[in-house]
C-alpha cells in the first residue's frame, strides 16, 4: 500500500533520519531516502521493487511491485538467476520500469534512493558497500607492503585502486590545447562555447579535469595504477586531457618520492596514449623513465600472473606498460599485459552492466582495467549555460555517488565467473569510497 501524499509537507516535518545497517554479504537492501528529495516530493514518488527469475515474477505473490514506503528498506537474500527491478509512479499514476539490477551480485549492497545529482533524473539510485566497515583495513600509503608481503596473490588477482588521466590535476585556463585533441571532440567544444559564450577552452578545462589531487598525493591515498597520456610539446614531456596537464618530469619526481618512502609498493605506469610521439620521443621518454628509475623497472619475463613478492624480493616497484616499442628499455606490451575496455557511457547503470559483463570475460593472465568513468555529452555541456548539474566533470562524476557499490556489484559479478576483479580505474581520486572496499576485497582473497 503507498503511503498518502495528502499531507507530505507535514510528514516531511515528522521524519527522522533513519540509520542504516550494514547489509550481510549475501543480502543486499533497498533503501527509501525520497523524503529527502524535494522534486520526489513534489511529484509524489512512489517507488516499487519486483523481484523476477525466468522472465517471470517470482516477488511479490500478486506480481504487482512492492511500494517501499519513504525512509523504509527492504532486505533479501542474493541470489543467482534473480533479477531486482526498481519502478516508480508519480501523482499515483502507473508503474514504470525505471532500473534492472542482476540480483546475484548485489551481495554486500545497500541500494539507496537518494538525491540524483542531475537535473534530468527525479531522484538518484547509489550503491554503497558498507563504507564504515574499516576493520583490518591497512594505511593506504603502504597497503601493499602491510598486506601483501610474503603473499603469492597474482597482480591480477588483486584489487588495485587505479586514476583516470592522472595529470590533469596541473590543467589551467593557462595550459595550452592538446595538438592532437580528438578532431571529433573540438567542434563540440568550439560549438558549445558559442551557445553558452564561454570562451573555448574555459569548456574544454570544465570537461577536462579528472583529477584534483598530485601523483604524490594520489599513491599516498592508494593508488597503485597510473593512466598516462603522453605528448611532447617544445621538447617537453607533458600529460593531456583535452589541455596539457601536469609535465611528465613532475610526475615521475613524485614517483621517485613516494617509492624512496615506500620501497615494497609497486605501481603500475601505463603510457595508454601516445599520440604525436615519433620513434626518437619514445626512446627519450623511456630514456627519461630509465634515469629516474635504474633498477627499478620490472623486466618483461615477469607477467601479471606473477606473485608480487616476486617484484617485491627484487626491487622492481615499476611497471612499464604501453603499445609502443622503446628501443633497449624494459616494457609490457599492452596487447599482451592489458585489457582495458571503454564503454563510453554517459550514466551509471549502462555503464556498471556493460562492465559486470566484461569483467566476466577477463583474461586469467593479463591485467584488466575497470573503467568506472563516465563520458560527457554535448547535451551535458550544454547545461554550463543553465547552471544546473551536471555543469562540469566534476558533477557528471558525482552521479556516481559511491564507488564501493559499483566496485562489489563487480568483484560478485567476477567471483560468480570464477574471475577476479583486478584494477578499479575512477577519477578525482579521494573523493569516494573505494579504497575501503577494494582492500576489503583483498582481505577476503588472502583469507583474512
């Protein structure tokens, strides 16, 4: 039965915040949090589940959805072959499909219906893991040397906290525009920038952006995967993202620090974009990465299949991965070290279905990125000019909500495969819940 809107102003006033309990690994919650969101109010959202296996509805009995009344939750217990399917009704009108979730991977989750974060959703639907749950979690300065020395875990079987074009933290209204921006992206900018009358780059800057932090303070938060886009500008080494970022130089110095502190950390520098090198720049950059690090390069008999002790008992704390041929340098070839799949997906739950699916299908014996990121489009930067959200990377990001639930929804979705999840790739590092979850993960592998 759906609760009366008859008087939810008043209702709205007797509500009180209500405390979630952390969901048991094989169950997962639905949350009703629309109290909170004034455009569910205002429309009289109701929200309903069904539960369905075989094309069928096998929750509730009556095989008409079950209206989670505001600031209530619904449990049930994960199970394979069962779909959940959240609908809503507004002004009591008829029930909608709104999203569809493979009830076999929820395990661990708490789904909560909340603000949206975007001005073309009513309310938002976030999957959060349990982020209070710190209990055995190490310092993410040191994460590998406090949980995984002496352990014979695979570096692709491990859970790997990853950052989305990790230099454009340095991106300014003062950086140059990448010479080798993709031809099919700069009409968009330029064509955005005349409706909203924003000068070009100050779009491409809002949509450039995927990271706030340095290098240095990304790895001590727990980074251990860096996605390098590679230019050479006037015979400097600079990052890219649409503007040049951070100079290459400046990133290997905070390398070289973090790893002077920390010497059985490992990370993983993956040149995934090289546009505009010719044979001599590689040799220079590869020659530069040499000199910052002599005998720290992890040789290419060593796969992702191996232990990292192996990398640990031997100094090697870097990994080169790239697909282009350096001449007399250590480096991993990405067709064979990596997989690296991009969706290009706008909004959350293509994009969380898209990579549950790929992650099933992972290589045993490669790395395999999980690219929790979602693309702008030129609707979204159309927004700038109205001042609502999304308005910028930044917000779009933010529909995400939490990392940890998409990070679960994955791991199960890999276990149920007889896989692994291995690297979980996001931008603006620190700002989310994932680092918890990725090491509870790897407590679970190493039995702990």
């Amino acid at each position: 039965m759906r609760i009366s809107r008859s008087s939810c102003l008043l209702l709205l006033l007797l509500f009180k915040s209500f405390e979630l309990q952390a969901v048991e690994n094989d169950t997962f919650c639905v949350s009703n949090e629309l109290y909170k969101v004034a455009s569910a109010v205002f429309s009289y959202t109701s929200v309903g589940i069904t539960i369905e296996s075989g094309g069928r509805v096998v929750f509730p009995d009556d095989g008409f959805p079950y209206d989670i009344g505001w600031a209530k939750s619904w449990c049930r217990e994960s199970r394979e072959g069962e779909q959940l399917v959240i609908h809503e009704a507004q002004y009591w009108g008829d029930w909608r499909i709104r999203e569809k979730f493979d009830a076999g991977f929820l395990g661990g989750i708490d789904i909560r219906l909340e603000h949206a974060g975007r001005s073309d959703n009513n309310f938002g639907i976030s999957l959060v893991a349990n982020p209070e749950d710190t209990k055995g979690i190490p310092s993410s300065e040191s994460w590998m040397t406090d949980l995984m020395r002496g352990s014979n875990l695979a570096l692709n079987q491990m859970c790997i906290p990853g950052s989305h074009d990790t230099g454009t933290y340095d991106i300014t209204l003062d950086s140059a525009v990448d010479p080798y921006i993709d031809k099919g992206i700069r009409p968009v900018f330029e064509k955005v920038g005349e409706v909203i009358v924003y000068p070009v780059k100050e779009v491409i800057r809002a949509w450039s952006i995927t990271q706030t932090r340095d290098t240095y303070e990304q790895l001590l938060m727990g980074v251990r995967y860096l996605d390098i886009r590679a230019r050479r500008v006037n015979g400097q080494f600079y990052t890219a993202h649409g503007l040049l970022g951070a100079t290459i130089p400046s990133i290997l110095d905070d390398i070289r620090r973090f790893l002077d502190e920390h010497p059985k950390e490992l990370i993983i520098f993956h040149l995934q974009e090289t546009t505009g090198l010719n044979q001599q720049d590689i040799d220079d950059l590869y020659g530069l990465l040499d000199k910052y690090f002599p005998d720290q390069l992890a040789p290419s008999n060593l796969t992702p299949a191996s232990p990292i002790e192996e990398f640990q008992d031997n100094g090697y704390q870097l990994i080169l991965v790239s697909g282009v041929w350096p001449n007399g340098f250590p480096n991993w070839q990405a067709w064979e070290a990596l997989s690296n799949p991009w969706y290009n997906q706008n909004t959350p739950y293509p994009l969380l279905n898209k990579l549950s699916k790929g992650i099933a299908g992972r290589s045993d014996s490669r790395f395999h990125v999980a690219q929790m990121v979602l693309t702008p489009r030129e609707s979204d930067m159309a927004l700038m000019v109205l001042g609502t959200s999304p308005a910028n990377l930044w917000e779009l990001d933010n529909t995400l909500r939490f990392r940890s639930g998409f990070a679960q929804y994955l791991h199960n979705a890999a276990r149920a495969a007889g896989k692994f999840s291995n690297i979980m790739l996001n931008d603006f590092v620190g700002t989310g819940d994932l680092y918890n979850n990725c090491m509870r993960e790897n407590l679970r592998r190493l039995g702990q």
